[in-house]
C-alpha cells in the first residue's frame, strides 16, 4: 500500500486539495501498477510562520 505525505504551506482550497490527490493517486497507480483502493495520502498544512527558505520566515517574505 503506497502512502505519500505532501507539506505545504496552508491556504489551499478544498477544491485544489482534491485534484491535488486525485492526480497524485493516478501518477502512483500508474508507476507502481497498484489499485487507487491501494494509495493513502496524507497531507500536511504549515502556517507561514513555520516554514523558512534563504533565512527568512515565509510570513516575512
């Protein structure tokens, strides 16, 4: 059973969310030869505050 966690920075609708993991799902069973039944996807939301790059807060970008 595949299991996939995606990060990202909150602000997603719900809308993108689902053809987030639907086009995630397709991709896995179309490398891995698996069942969409199969594919468990687990996504995880940050606030700005939590992520940084080049040494500065995202909330500070």
């Amino acid at each position: 059973m595949p299991i996939v966690q995606i990060e990202m920075i909150e602000g997603r609708t719900i809308e993108q969310k689902r053809k987030l993991v639907s086009s995630v799902t397709e991709a896995i069973c179309n490398s891995v030869d698996c069942p969409k039944e199969a594919v468990r996807i687990i996504i995880r939301e940050m606030k700005k505050e939590n992520i940084a790059a080049a040494g500065k807060l995202y909330t500070d970008r």
